[in-house]
C-alpha cells in the first residue's frame, strides 16, 4: 500500500442521502454524503481484523507507485483483470480528502455507518463472491 487516504462511505448510505436530500433537502443547496476520513494504514488494519489474513507489509513509496502505475494498468488490462491502483487512485489518496457532512448531517439527519460495519459487510460479500478466501488456519 501507500501513504495517503480517503472518506471512504458505505453506498447504502450515499444512497440514503440522497433521498433525503431529494425529502428534506433546501432547493440550490449541495449536500457532502462522507462518511469520516481514514488512511490507508488504518484501513489495513481495520481490514486485517475483520478478514482474518495477514498483515501487508509493503508500504510503495508514492514517487515509486506512481512511476509504475501506468505500466500496471496495462499490465492488468492485458491480464483482463482490475488493476491493483492506477494513476487516478493514487492522485486521489494523496489529494485532500477531507470532507465534512455537517450540513448534511443538520439538515438531512444523514448519519453514516461505522467505517467497520461497511468492511464487514463488504468482506463477507467478496467472500460469498468467491472474490476472497478464508485465511489458512481458519475453521
């Protein structure tokens, strides 16, 4: 992984919002639907609890990932798979990623989930996906 990070928010909850917004919300006014921001090494330990598997150890130099991002982009389209990270996703979790959603929060009653309830939710769903497996050792 690298240094950087986002607001990462449940869809489910973007998804509430923005009916709420459609509900409540003010004519002209924009609402910010975030949920808090988290950097990736808290990420990886957040994911790492809930999924069982070990602990990533690499941490790619900024400079370095992006010198190779272009070369794993093509890389991954030739394999017909997702790439890992592209340039957009680097400049993205180095860019300013602090967000607020007060106003949503006041006037919407827009209140999103834990952070770990979504990765929960999201690992048991790659998991019946057959995206990701159990960690070895597990019963």
């Amino acid at each position: 992984y690298v240094r950087g990070g986002y607001d990462f928010v449940d869809v489910r909850d973007v998804a509430a919002g923005m009916i709420s917004a459609a509900e409540k919300g003010k004519s002209g006014e924009a609402y910010i639907l975030s949920n808090r921001y988290v950097d990736l090494g808290e990420l990886m330990k957040l994911l790492r609890g809930i999924s069982g598997h070990r602990r990533v150890l690499t941490l790619l130099p900024m400079a370095l990932a992006r010198l190779t991002a272009p070369l794993a982009e093509l890389w991954y389209k030739l394999l017909k798979q997702p790439p890992l990270f592209t340039r957009y996703s680097l400049y993205t979790l180095d860019s300013n990623a602090q967000f607020s959603h007060e106003k949503a929060t006041a006037e919407l009653g827009y209140h999103p989930r834990p952070l770990e309830e979504t990765l929960e939710d999201m690992v048991a769903w790659l998991r019946a996906q057959g995206r990701i497996r159990e960690p070895a050792g597990a019963s």
